[in-house]
C-alpha cells in the first residue's frame, strides 16, 4: 500500500522497478494499492494504545466478547 500524501515525488514505475530486481512480478507477486493519508489512529473501549477514544455508547461499548465465546460454547484451552 502507498500512502496518498498529495505530494507529487511518488513514482510507481520507480517501485516497480525496484521489485523487480529483486525478483518480484507485478500483478502475479504483489499489487500497488493507494490508500489515503491517515493521520489519527483510533479505538474503542479503552483497548490497546492510547491515540484517540471514540466513544460508541453504552449499548455498543458493554458488549462483551467473552461473554459471546462462552454463551457460544467456545472454551480455548
């Protein structure tokens, strides 16, 4: 995946090329995919790294996976 920054210095061909010396083929090993420029990470339920909370509500946000693995019978070992 390519970052789409706006900025005009990105050449595919360059990235093409270069995958190519080292043995990759286009559209058989690996596709070049723009994705947009993401500036804020987010999560939800106070989960993992601090960047930004998003609150989703209280009906969303007590939902317990846990509770949905044992009410559905899976118990990891």
């Amino acid at each position: 995946m390519v970052r789409d920054t706006g900025e005009e210095f990105y050449d595919q061909s360059v990235i093409i090329g270069e995958l190519f010396n080292h043995g990759f083929e286009y559209d058989k090993d690996y596709i070049i995919m723009m994705v947009p420029n993401i500036t804020n990470i987010t999560y939800g339920r106070d989960v993992g790294y601090k960047i930004e909370q998003e609150h989703l509500g209280e009906e969303i946000e007590s939902i317990s996976a846990t509770k949905i693995r044992a009410n559905a019978g899976y118990n990891p070992v």
